[in-house]
C-alpha cells in the first residue's frame, strides 16, 4: 500500500505517476490515489487490503508504480522531478 508521510509527497506521486496516466482524468483525479487517500489511515495494518496491492512498496519502502498505470500518449505526457523519490521525512535520489 502506498505510504505518503504529508501532502507534498502524495502530489509528487500524482504528478509523477497519475498525471502521466491514460486513466487519469484533470477534474476528478485518479480513483486509485483517492483510494489511498481516503482509506489508507484505516487500512494500512489490514495485511489483505487491496489498497497494498494496487499501489504497492518494493523492499525499500518506496511506492511503486500504480498496477492500474496506462501511459498516455507521448504528445499528452506531462514531466516530473525525474529521479527524485519521498521516503519518511527526506528527499532522495532514485536508487535502481
């Protein structure tokens, strides 16, 4: 399950992973991330919550990228902070 410690690092994800999303949508957002955001307090000790499985955490902690992700089309992407990750309280630079 997605884990985002403030606001800043939810509209990270969402500029970086659902803005780039066919799914998407510019006036009502990402169903997926308003999931996480509604749910997660409650949910995030619920080992058989599906929100762990639509946005899931590699080993590190990280977020991973939605399952629900579709590119959209090169001519509609919109660019992030490429390279730069959220984890706990500090800016880190991807590790691959």
């Amino acid at each position: 399950m997605a884990y985002f410690p403030n606001g800043t690092a939810g509209m990270d994800y969402e500029e970086r992973f659902c803005q780039n999303c066919a799914h998407y949508h510019e006036e009502f957002s990402c169903p997926c991330l308003d999931a996480h955001t509604m749910w997660n307090y409650e949910e995030c000790n619920n080992k058989n919550s599906i929100l762990h499985k639509m946005i899931p955490m590699d080993k590190k902690g990280y977020n991973k990228q939605c399952i629900f992700y579709h590119e959209k089309p090169s001519n509609e992407h919109v660019p992030h902070n490429n390279g730069i990750k959220y984890k706990g309280a500090a800016w880190t630079s991807q590790q691959n």
